[in-house]
C-alpha cells in the first residue's frame, strides 16, 4: 500500500476513533437500559429485531440460525448461548427446519415480540443519543 499524506492519515485516525467512542458508549448504554428496563442485553434485542425483520413480509417472525449468525456479528458459540437465554426467557423457540433436517429454525413467540415492542423506543432513543450529534462521555 502507499504511504498516506500526514493530513489524510490523521484524518482516518480521528475518524476511526471517532466511530470506536460512538461504538463503546452505544453498546455500553444499551446494555444498561436494556438490561435495567427490559431484560435485555445489546445483543438480544438485535436477535429479536433481526426475527421481526426476517421474515415480517410472510408474516411469521422465523429465521434459520444459519442465516442469522452473519447478521449479528458473534461466534456461533456465543450466539447460541444468545439463543439458549431467549429460548429460557419464553422470547423465541427453535426447532428442525422441516425442508432440512440439519438446520435450526428459531422463532419469535408473542411474549418476545411485546417484548421487542417495549424495548423499541428506548433502543432508538439511545441510537439517537449516541450516534446523532455531538457525543456525551461513554459509560
């Protein structure tokens, strides 16, 4: 790669840094909110959103964990004791994927779609707060 101009580098610099404080105190509010008003960590709410999105033009709110595993940017380990807590919290259920025995459907009950519902608001309040305008001190 070629060298950069200094101006151009400490621009990239101060933006990178810009977008990993945004990112520090959007996911550390998040987690406190979330997890003080609704049970809910950062990651939790973006299963529950990518269910209501998934499959919200058929509707039914079901993904296969296969595809969902991309779209939340965590281990496959970590997302399946994700999973394993909303599936203990009545948010979500999984079963086979009837067209292929292999693969694992996961569902939004009732009790989690009221869930994401409440949580909403608050979730983009905090987007608001963090990634719009000037930036606050983090956590």
């Amino acid at each position: 790669m070629a060298e950069l101009e200094p101006s151009v580098e400490a621009g990239l610099v101060a933006q990178w840094r810009e977008l990993l404080a945004r990112h520090a105190a959007a996911a550390c509010l998040l987690d406190r909110e979330l997890g003080d008003k609704f049970g809910l960590g950062m990651s939790e709410f973006e299963v529950l959103e990518r269910l209501v999105e998934g499959c919200a033009a058929v509707g039914e709110h079901a993904v296969r964990v296969s595809d969902l595993a991309p779209t939340v940017h965590l281990s496959q380990s970590a997302l399946s004791r994700l999973i394993a807590r909303l599936e203990k919290a009545g948010l979500v259920t999984r079963a086979m994927c009837k067209e292929d025995r292999r693969g694992i459907v996961l569902t939004l009950t009732e009790a989690g779609l009221e869930r994401y519902h409440q949580a909403r608001p608050l979730h983009r309040e905090v987007l608001e707060l963090t990634l719009g305008g000037e930036l606050g001190p983090a956590c």
